[in-house]
C-alpha cells in the first residue's frame, strides 16, 4: 500500500494484518506509484480533504485502489463528497486508520466480485469498468494468437463537478450522458466506449493499422468533446484530458494498457475550448444531445 503524511500509525504490527507500506512525499509522487503497478491501498493525510477532490489522479486512485483519507478537520460535507468520487473511507483519528484500510480493502474486493454480476454503467447506458477489462482479456488472447495492433483511449473529463453543483446531479448525469452518446456516434461499431469512473471514459479501438490511428482518433474525439452541449437551457462545456496506450507497446494485459492510458491523460494537455473540430467529422447530433 501507499501512504503521504506525516506521523502514520504503526501499519506493520496492527491488530488488522501486517501492511506493506511505501512512503510517498507527494500527491505528484503518489501518481506516478498508482501509475507504474497497483496498490491494495492508499492512505492520504490532508489538512484540506476538499482540495482532494480537484487532485487529477483521484479518478485514477479509486479505480483499483481502496483509498482513505485521515483528515482531523474535515466538515461532513467534504467527507461526503469524497466518498462519492469513490474515496472507502475518511476517518478524523490517525489511530483508527489500521482498521479503516482493512476493512476498506475487504470492501474494494467484494465490491471487485459484486461488479462481475454487472455489465453496465446505468447512468450512460455503457459497458462499465469491470466489462470493459473482461472484453480486454477475450481480445488480447485473440492477438496472442493472431498479433495485431489496437490502442486504448482514456479520456477524463473537467466540467461535470460544476454542472451538478449549479444545475444539479441530474443534469451532470445527462451530460455525461450526452457525452457517451458524442463518443459512440464517432466511432466504429467495432470500437468499445466504457465507463470507467465518473469523469472518465475509455475507448477501445480493437483494429487499427498503426499507433498512428490511435493518436488520430483520439485527438478527434477530444476535440468533440470540448463543443458545448445543451442542458437545462444552457450551454455545457467539457474539457477533455486524453491518454492513449498502443498494443503491445505499451502492455499485453488489459490493466496495464488501461493503467497506462489513465496516466498519460493525467498528464495530457487539455483541448482548448476555442479548438476547431477536425474536418472530417463535427459531434454527431444524437437524439440525447438536444435540450434537456
């Protein structure tokens, strides 16, 4: 497990198992971990949980990672909103952290079993996270055997947080909704679109003649998402941060493509609002991209 602050409890001789733990000095340092190999847990001090939420790498910490906060000062509603980013845990006392990751982890593993009975994300009508690396696995053995190239493309989203504090989580629903149906409509009936998070999207593009296809299509649809959308009335805007892993450059399993593909967009710089589509192909007008 990781863990960043100061004065952490004794991990090692806890009553809740033995924790092997790497000591992080960073939120920049805890990110390139997350982004080289998987961790159980993560355990973050912060004297200022509500700026966790604007932390790039959450998206990417809670996807595989069982994450508590020690936060003394947090107000409730900070710690409610970081367990709906995803975050298992916010405790006040450093001294209760041993068994909050214990249990956060037991948690994350049978939630990991509980997610294999469902295929789909209700909000976008999506395959979700856990179907996503189940068609991964099916078509990287089909390579094994008849190698060709493909590419994986993470795009993370700014923009929703906002909406769903202005307008509501209903109407950051729909435009994450709209936002699915922009990236199905520009792409392949071959090609996946997943949700994995809820700002990020993943693409699978399962054939492709070179890596180059891949950075193309992913410039195009980053571009297609930084077009406003119409909710409520009002014009939306998303700004896009895309990340791309080739196959088998970058990875031969579905984690460590998709891994890889997080941690590129994280670092990606975004698409300027004022950023002109390609020419080839605008956002498609879809039935769910009108007023709502």
């Amino acid at each position: 497990m990781l863990c960043l602050g100061e004065n952490a409890p004794d991990l090692v001789g806890s009553d809740y198992g033995s924790f092997v733990v790497e000591g992080c000095g960073s939120l920049d340092d805890v990110a390139a971990r997350l982004r080289e190999a998987a961790h159980d847990a993560l355990l973050l001090f912060s004297a200022s949980p509500a700026a966790l939420a604007d932390w790039p790498a959450l998206a990417q910490a809670v996807l595989d990672t069982a994450v508590v906060v020690v936060a003394p000062s947090a107000r409730p509603a900070d710690a409610v909103a970081l367990l709906q980013y995803g975050v298992q845990d916010v405790v006040a006392d450093a001294a209760d952290a041993p068994r909050a990751l214990r249990l956060a982890i037991e948690r994350r593993r049978e939630q990991a079993a509980a997610r294999k009975g469902y295929s789909t994300d209700l909000p976008t009508g999506l395959p979700n996270h856990a179907q996503l690396l189940e068609h991964m696995t099916h078509l990287l053995a089909l390579r094994e055997r008849e190698p060709a190239p493909m590419a994986m493309i993470v795009l993370r989203v700014d923009g929703l947080a906002a909406v769903a504090e202005t307008l509501g989580q209903e109407s950051a629903d729909v435009l994450r909704r709209k936002a699915a149906v922009r990236l199905r409509a520009a792409l392949r009936a071959s090609d996946v679109v997943a949700s994995i998070g809820h700002d990020a999207f993943a693409v699978l593009l399962a054939w492709i003649d070179s890596p180059a296809d891949g950075e193309r299509v992913m410039d195009k649809l980053a571009a297609i998402l930084s077009q406003p959308f119409s909710v409520a009335g009002r014009a939306q805007r998303l700004l896009p941060h895309a990340g791309l892993a080739s196959y088998p450059e970058h990875g031969k399993s579905a984690e460590a493509l998709l891994r890889r593909a997080l941690g590129t967009a994280l670092q990606f710089t975004p698409v300027g609002r004022d950023a002109a589509l390609p020419a080839d192909r605008g956002p498609a007008a879809a039935a769910n991209d009108e007023e709502a």
